[in-house]
C-alpha cells in the first residue's frame, strides 16, 4: 500500500501534471478536489449540511460557517488520501472568493491562505458562478463562444462567454432565484430541504397541465422573475390545500412546468436570435431531470448543441473550482508570493 502511494505520487508529480487542490464553501457544502490538467477529478469530497439546515427549511448562515470551521481540515485531508497524493504533490491552490454567504466564504478562504502560507503554495481566488460553468468543462471538451444558462439557489442569470476570461450578462432575475423559487414551494407545501430534488421526483407522478400557473417571459427583456409564479401556487394552495399525494404531485409537476418551459424557451429563442451554436447548463437546478428532457426535445432541429454537467457537479462542489482555475492557468505557471494573499471574500461577486 506504502509502495503504491509512492509510485502514484512518482508519477502524478511528473511535470507534465497540473494538480489543483480546491476548496469550496460559499453556501452549505464543504469540499475539497484535486483536479488533474483541469480535466480529470482525482477526487471530489462533498461534505453536506443538509441534515443541519433542514428541520429551519433552510441554510442558517451562523450555523453553515461553524460547522465549516469544524469540518474543513477533514475535508482537504480526505481529498488529498482519496486522491493518494500529498501536499507537495499540489501544484496550486484555488478557492471560492464568492459570490456567496461571507462566514462560508470565509471558512473556506481562510484553509486555503494557511495552506498557501505554510506550504509556499500559489492560490487563486475564483468565482463560484464561473465554477458552475466550468463544470461543463469536466465531462465534454467543449469551447467558448457559447450560452450559458446558470440556474443555482442564488442566481439565475443568462450569460454569453466568449472566451476564457470574458462574460458578458444578458439577463437574470429580478426577484428569486430559480432555485429558491423551488425551495420556497418545497417549505410552503411542507416538502422538506432543499426542494429542488424532492420536487423533480415528485413531479415525475404529476399531472404537469393539472393547473395553468403563469409563464413569466418577460417578452422584450433577457431577464426573469419567479415570485409571482411562486405567489400564484401560494394563492393556488390557499384555495386547494393538497388533499391526496396525487394532488400534491399535480401541483408541483405543474409548477415547475411553468418554471422549466420559460426557461428553455427563452433561452433557446436567446441562442437562435445570437446566432450562439452552444447552449451550457449550470448550477443546482440544472441537475432537474424534467428540464433536461424538455431541453433535449426542444433543441433538436435548431442546430444548438445543448451541454449539461452530471447531476454531483451541478450542484456545489470543488473540482468545478479546479476547474476553472485550470483555464484561468492555462499555459502560465503561477509562482508563490505573499501578495496573492490579500485578496477578500467577496459576497457579492459578479462575473
Ligand atoms: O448550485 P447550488 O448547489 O447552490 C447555489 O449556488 O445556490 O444550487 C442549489 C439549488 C437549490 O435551490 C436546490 O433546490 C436546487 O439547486 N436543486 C434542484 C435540483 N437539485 C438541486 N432544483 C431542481 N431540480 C433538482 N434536481
Ligand atoms: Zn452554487
């Protein structure tokens, strides 16, 4: 076993290897990954707070950057064994400079300095968006220019990236996020945290036309909105409390129809209308199992290539950290100084 270690650790520092070690602590999951060449997950540890945030239907931010204070350490040692490297092996670090809740952020910034200090270390700080997007790049050899969609708990936003470093916003939400709009469903209908997977299963035994909530287009703009659709089931469920599981079913299978078709559509009207060939999927929602398939049969016959990460790297996680600092890297080798530990958790973070 010794002898195993070391003939991977031989081979993994030829120097023809890029090891990035990330971590990743903007919300409430704690991970870590060592990404090989930006491509290949030599491991990824996710370590979930769900059973913490559930019974509050809901992250408490106090509570996620404690129980990150606690965890971190175990978390960065477990990727380094999972990936039977050790420290010296590491090329660079990466972590999430945000966007994100700042005592997460701060959790997760703070590992990673003290590594950067103690082992001589470069680090770069990384957007969580630019993350999501970059999980693409883990499973498809895939190139910019395209559109990317990023659906998480904190953002909706469609985005064109034209290149490695250049994004340019068209749109995003004026009120929820997509994925918050099914949180917040979720706690009205007593479903349980995070209510995004409990809804996409639970919709599979609906009725998706059971009720016509409204299409928010927003015709004219590349923005959204989903509070009023939101509001529209709270009416709904005021007027109709769920009577049977079957109907509790119909009433989310249709909610989220109305979520999943303004989505695709606008974003593949955005994509014609640009003339962009790509469309990319990014963040929590898009694991949505119903959003995919309604994806994939609307884009056919367009021309589009639609592609989407597997459903562990739509949702938070280190290697899309990895990832993308891989690209940002690429063909430049960073060399360790002091300054590049100034650097800020940065709640509000834009692309
Ligand atoms: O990207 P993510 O892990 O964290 C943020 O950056 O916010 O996204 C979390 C969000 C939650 O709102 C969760 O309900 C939603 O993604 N989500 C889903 C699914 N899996 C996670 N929404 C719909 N369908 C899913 N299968
Ligand atoms: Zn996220």
């Amino acid at each position: 076993m010794q002898n195993l270690h070391l003939i991977t650790s031989l081979l993994q520092t030829n120097k023809d290897f890029m090891n990035i070690l990330a971590i990743e602590t903007s919300c409430d999951e704690a991970s870590a990954s060592v990404v090989q060449n930006g491509r290949k997950i030599l491991s990824n540890v996710i370590s979930s707070q769900i059973h913490i945030h559930a019974k509050y239907g809901g992250v408490v931010p106090e509570l996620a950057s404690r129980h990150h204070l606690e965890n971190i350490n175990f978390v960065v040692a477990e990727a380094l064994a999972k990936a039977r490297l050790r420290i010296n092996d590491i090329d660079t670090l990466a972590v999430t400079q945000g966007p994100g809740l700042v005592g997460s952020l701060l959790a997760g910034i703070m590992a990673a300095k003290t590594l950067s200090l103690i082992y001589r270390l470069p680090l770069l700080p990384i957007n969580h968006i630019e993350g999501h997007i970059y999980a693409n790049f883990l499973e498809h050899r895939i190139k910019p220019p395209f559109l990317a969609l990023v659906i998480s708990g904190g953002h909706t936003e469609l985005v064109i990236q034209r290149d490695h470093t250049h994004y340019k916003i068209l749109g995003r939400t004026r009120d929820d996020a997509v994925g918050e709009a099914y949180d917040k469903v979720a706690k009205l209908l007593d479903l349980g945290y995070p209510g995004g997977p409990v809804i996409d299963k639970l919709a599979k035994k609906g009725d998706p036309q059971y009720i016509k909530f409204p299409r928010p287009y927003l015709t004219g703009s590349y923005d959204f909105s989903f509070s009023g659709l939101k509001t529209s089931v709270v009416n709904y469920v005021s007027k109709h409390p769920a009577s049977s599981v079957q109907h509790l079913a119909d009433v989310v299978a249709s909610f989220q129809q109305a979520v999943i078709e303004v989505l695709v559509n606008k974003t593949i009207q955005t994509a014609l209308k640009l003339k962009m060939k790509k469309i990319v999927l990014a963040g929590g929602v898009a694991a949505n199992s119903a959003l995919r398939g309604l994806f994939t049969d609307k884009i056919r016959k367009t021309g589009i290539t639609l592609y989407y990460p597997s459903p562990v790297l739509c949702t938070d996680n280190a290697a899309m950290i990895g990832c993308a600092a891989y690209y940002r890297l690429k063909n430049k080798k960073l060399e360790y100084n002091q300054k590049m530990l100034t650097f800020k958790a940065a709640p509000n973070l834009q692309l």
